[in-house]
C-alpha cells in the first residue's frame, strides 16, 4: 500500500464519518473529529464518562496526520502502513460499517434509461508473521456479471462519482453471479497470490528458529531431566518464529456501475 493509497483512504475516511477537513495538502489532513470517533480514536473514556454523567459540552479533539515523512516538517503524526494509528483506524471501520451498498452518479437525461452492473468490492489484508511482520493491502473488485476481477478496486472506485441513492433515470442489472460465490472466488484469488508469493521470508524464518533451538539445546544439554521452563521457552521460539499467513477482510461493499467501467477497462 503506498503512501499516496493511504492518504486518499484517509481522506475518504474522514469525509465519510463527517468530519470537518480543517486543513488538506497533499500529505497533510487536519481533521476536527466527530464525537463519535473521538470515542473510537482518541482513547478518552474517562473524559467521555465525565461528559455524559454533567451534560457538559462535548469537546471532540482535532487530529493532524501525515502521510509524508520530513525532518524539516514534523508537524503532524506521521501514519505508514505499519503505524497503530491506521490499523486503529482500519479496526474502527469494522465497528462503523464494515459494508456499504453505492451506486455510479450518472448524469441522464429522461429520455434513456442506464443500467449499473452490479460489482462486489473487497479490501483485504494479508499479514505474514514470524519473528517479523509484512502486511500487504488488496483492494479487488469481481464483476458479478461477467466474472471480470480488477486488482486496485478502490483506486477505480475514487475516480468515480459515488452515492447511496440511485440516481434517476438508472436501473441495477441482476446479479449472475451471487454475492457469496463472489466473495469465495476472491478468496481464490487471494490464495493463489499467497502461493505463489516468494516463500523466502518463511525459509528464513525456520532457520532463525532452528538456530535458536539449537542454542536452547546446547545450553540444557548437561541436564539430564529437562525442567518446565525448557519446555516453555521451546514454546515461546515455536510461537516467535513459526511462519503463519493471516488474511483479513477489513471492508467491502456492493458498488453498481456504469457500462463506461468495462470500457475503460478493456
């Protein structure tokens, strides 16, 4: 996911959840919170318990981001794909609504009707853990039509003038596809790119594990009846080390677009 990924899904995020947009530069968002994420981001139950028993004035807090590192300019916290604050974020948007249902704003005059194809939308996070972790973003789209899949969903979908009403003068085609059958094949998809992804991390794993069993061994090997704690720090390099793949859907959604989708895409 690169810097330039994250900033627009910031964006679209906050301006999602009604936030006012105090400042926005190209890898800058300043943002007054709503109350409501100030409950989901800022970490202040006290200050919001407090509020609720006086019937005070809420006072949501402004959260300044950045998506570009300077050491001139540090204003701001700095998010990456790693940073707790956008998987903060990313687990915010299960407890929100994690699916969403949008259709293309085409522009028609009444005197033609147009049809929206119907396509399922998933962003999904792999994670590969060991002793270190790599996280991967795929955001994938499945024409529930015609079968068509379009890796980078969401970047075809910020191109697009969305809303949640359909707009007039348009009509949904009917899904040839089911939206479960959808899904599966994206889970397909998604394992085929796992396997056939570069195993070398996971090598280098076993073997890190293995040097480090091999120094537990030795330094127990004068002990002829090994203690309790051998057997726990043997656990704790098979749960340190051991490789595992880990996929997450972080949102989705149903999006009806235009026929000018498919153009574009051939």
């Amino acid at each position: 996911m690169l810097q330039k990924d994250i900033h627009n899904f910031l964006d679209r995020y906050f301006t999602a959840n009604e936030c006012e947009m105090l400042e926005r530069e190209n890898h800058l968002l300043h943002v007054q919170l709503t109350i409501e994420l100030d409950k989901l981001l800022m970490n202040r139950p006290f200050y919001w318990h407090y509020q609720e028993l006086t019937g005070a004035e809420p006072n949501p807090l402004k959260l300044k981001l950045r998506t570009e590192q300077s050491e001139e300019d540090k204003d701001g916290e700095f998010i990456h794909f790693g940073s707790p604050r956008l998987h903060q974020i990313f687990q915010s948007t299960r407890q929100l609504g994690s699916y969403i249902r949008l259709f293309e704003n085409v522009q028609q005059n009444e005197n033609a009707y147009v049809p929206l194809v119907p396509w399922i939308g998933l962003n999904i996070k792999v994670s590969y853990h060991c002793d270190r972790k790599k996280d991967f973003l795929h955001s994938i789209g499945l024409n529930l039509i015609n079968g068509m899949m379009v890796s980078e969903f969401q970047g075809l979908l910020e191109s697009k003038a969305l809303t949640p009403k359909i707009p007039d003068y348009c009509y949904t085609m009917s899904s040839l596809i089911k939206p479960v059958s959808g899904i599966k094949r994206i889970e397909h998809y998604i394992e085929q790119v796992i396997q056939d992804d570069d195993p070398q991390w996971s090598i280098d794993a076993r073997k890190r594990w293995q040097e480090d069993e091999e120094l537990l061994d030795h330094f127990y090997q004068d002990i002829e009846e090994l203690p309790e704690s051998y057997h726990l720090e043997k656990q704790a390099l098979k749960d340190l080390y051991e490789p595992k793949v880990v996929v997450q859907i972080i949102n989705g959604g149903m999006f009806y677009l235009s026929n000018n989708t498919l153009m574009n895409l051939s």
